[in-house]
C-alpha cells in the first residue's frame, strides 16, 4: 500500500513539473494547453493502474484523491492567476473534468480488474481513448471539413482519426498481454476502436473523458467472456 502511495505521489509531482515547465517555457494555443493536461493526465493513471497488486487499494486510493483534490481545484479557481491558466473553455470545466476522469478510472478498474480480472483490459480502455481523443481533436479543429454528429460540431476526419489512433492503440496492448487468442486481437481491437470513435463523436460537454473508456472497456469485457 505504502509502495503504491510513493508511485502516485510520484507521478502526480512528476506530471505537475513537467505542465509546470512546459506553461513557463513555451506560449501555446489554448487546445494545445488542455491536450498537454490530457497526456499528463493518461500518465498519471497508467501509473496508477499498476501502482498496486489488488484493484480495491486502487478504487479506494482514486476516491481519496478526488476527496482531497476537488476542494484544492475550488480554491483555484478564486485565485486569478492560476484559473487563468487552467485550459477551460466555460468556468468550473476543469472541476468537472477531474469528476469525470475519477469516475471513469473507477468504474474502467471495477469492471476490467475487478470483474474480468484483467487489468490489462483497464489499460487498453484508457488507450482507446486517449491518444485518438487528443488526435480526433487536434486535427479535427486543424483538417476537419466534412462536419457530422447530432450538432454538426465535429468532423470525419477527426472521428476516422480518433479510430484510426485507438485502433493502433488497443491493438499494441493487446498484443503483449494473454487476454485474447493472437487471431483475435485486430478483430477485437477493430470493435473496440469504432465503439470509443462513435462514443466520443456524439458526446460533448467533455464526457468523453467518462463515456469513451467505460464504452471501450465493456466492449473488450463482452469479446473477453464471449472468448473464453
């Protein structure tokens, strides 16, 4: 528990350096600025996830974490020069964020580590999302021309990036872990990319955060248990 502890503390202070220096040392759009919050955020609970042997110490810890951390993010937010620098786009976004991010870690872990018994499943969950998410959004805003989804507000070519990105991405995990038979795993990892692709291109408000792994992990958990 204590060893699990160190590696969290570790990676938060790790991660919170490096935002730290990468806002001091270089000017950066403000989508840029929320998907360098993003990749530190996917290190953060890679660690996490393998921080400790049982997924109830992992569950709980997470818990602890968004109790300690939402009132420090509510103190923030009265402080004008770091709210300045948080990368919202409406106020109380990033509050709302941590919400989403905590409770997807909860309930990915609860149903792939807890359920299935397999942590790995947790990961490929949180790749799925992500570096296609991060992809779906920078070159969607940057190439996006053909606009889809219920208010029109994303692209094609983010939404094929975002699959394209998740694809490459579950397939890469799955393939140096045991969950799935080798012959299986681009057919798996195909499904689970279209699944977080669709989920993330009609949800908004920044619940893709939540809906796209828990989607992408009850999908791997559904091919897991039809393929046992």
């Amino acid at each position: 528990m204590i060893k699990g502890l160190t590696i969290i503390f570790g990676s938060i202070l790790f991660v919170a350096l490096i935002i730290i220096s990468v806002m001091a040392l270089f000017k950066m759009p403000s989508e840029n600025r929320r998907k360098t919050f993003h990749f530190a955020f996917l290190f953060t609970v890679t660690m996490w996830l393998y921080a400790f042997d049982d997924w109830r110490y992992s569950v709980i810890s997470m818990l602890a974490f968004l109790v300690l951390a939402f009132p420090v993010l509510c103190v923030f937010d009265r402080i004008p020069f770091i709210a300045r620098h948080l990368p919202e786009r409406k106020k109380g976004e990033f509050k709302q964020s941590l919400i989403a991010a905590a409770s997807m870690y909860i309930i990915v872990v609860m149903i792939g580590w807890g359920l299935m018994k397999q942590r790995c499943l947790c990961l490929a969950a949180f790749y799925a999302w992500g570096p296609g998410d991060a992809a779906a959004a920078l070159i969607g805003k940057r190439y996006g021309r053909t606009k889809i989804g219920k208010q029109k507000k994303k692209s094609l070519e983010g939404s094929a990036s975002m699959f394209i990105i998740a694809f490459i991405s579950v397939y890469t995990i799955l393939s140096h872990n045991a969950a799935f038979p080798s012959d299986k795993i681009a057919i798996v990892s195909f499904f689970t990319a279209l699944v977080a692709a669709i989920v993330e291109l009609y949800t908004l408000s920044g619940y893709d955060t939540l809906f796209c792994p828990v989607s992408a992990v009850i999908t791997l958990s559904l091919f897991r248990h039809l393929m046992r």
